[in-house]
C-alpha cells in the first residue's frame, strides 16, 4: 500500500488518487497548436527510472487538486508530495 501526504488532506491511501504521469519532464506547449509528435512523445515515449522519480497525482478522491510526488519506484516510499503548480519540491 503506498500512503501518499495530501498537503490539503493529510495522509491517504493511493486508492484516492490516479497517476498522472513523470513530473521530471517538462509538458509540451499549448501554444504551437496541435503539435501530435511532440504529446505523442511525452505520453507515450517514457523512461522506466530505478529509484526516487517525481510524479503526478491527481487526488480524485480527495481535495481534486493536482499534486507532484516523489516516490521511490523500487520500494513506493513516498518522500513529499506538494501542490502540483507550485513546481516546487517542500523543504525538507
């Protein structure tokens, strides 16, 4: 089971949340219209990292707030989650 610290919500179960992807990569721009290859890579074209790794999560059965996790992938420790559009890691 992995437990995943809400900064709204506190400590939850991971069955409140979805996955949302490597928060490590930056997200094509909006901006240059419908650019198919570059979505096409980041959703799609992805690493497979050994160890601590930033994600996101959506907590849908919480808050409905976009957070951005480091979890390690090896043992699913997660180490901090923080508020998605702050694109911040918390001080430890």
């Amino acid at each position: 089971m992995i437990v995943i610290p809400c900064p709204w919500c506190g400590p939850r179960d991971e069955s409140e949340f979805t996955y949302g992807g490597d928060a490590s990569r930056p997200m094509p721009s909006l901006k240059n219209g419908n650019d198919q290859a570059a979505w096409h890579g980041f959703v799609h074209q992805r690493e497979n990292p050994k160890g601590p790794h930033v994600e996101y999560w959506y907590h849908g059965g919480g808050c409905e707030r976009w957070l951005r996790v480091e979890r390690d992938t090896i043992t699913h420790q997660v180490r901090w989650a923080s508020d998605a559009a702050a694109k911040t890691e918390p001080e430890q």
